[in-house]
C-alpha cells in the first residue's frame, strides 16, 4: 500500500512590539488589509520564502488563530 504523504506541521510564530492596533494582516506583501493581529497572537509560519517589497520590509506568509491566509511584516514575529 502507498504509504500517505504527512506535511510537516508549520513553524509557529508569535506577533511581537506591534503596539496598538496590532500588526496588519494582509492578502499579499503590502497589498490589501485584512485585520490587525494584536502582540501575542500565535501565528502559523508557512515555508515560502520571505518577500521583501521596494519600501524596505519584509513578508512572511501566515495563517491567523482564525485561519486566515495572509501576509505579516516578518519584523513583528518572533519564533516560539
């Protein structure tokens, strides 16, 4: 029998020093926001490479507690 792929679990991620309202969630490196996400909130850490955009920052892919795709400014995660 086929033995059945099993995807590593993701790296976790902690949103750090955002301050208020939180960090912006967004659907693509420094596209559209979806949310703020407040210090604290544990993060998934998806294996794609970090994209750094013309304006200096750059983006982790991540899913929220709420599981929602986006992209954060990696600067505010910290690894758990």
């Amino acid at each position: 029998a086929p033995t059945p792929e099993v995807t590593p679990p993701l790296a976790k991620g902690v949103v750090a020093n955002a301050g208020d309202p939180g960090v912006r969630l967004r659907e693509t490196p420094g596209g559209k926001e979806i949310d703020f996400l407040k210090d604290g909130t544990v993060l998934e850490l998806f294996p794609e490479p970090q994209v750094k955009t013309d304006d200096g920052n750059t983006w982790q892919k991540v899913r929220d507690p709420q599981g929602r795709v986006g992209w954060v400014a990696a600067a505010y995660i910290v690894n758990q």
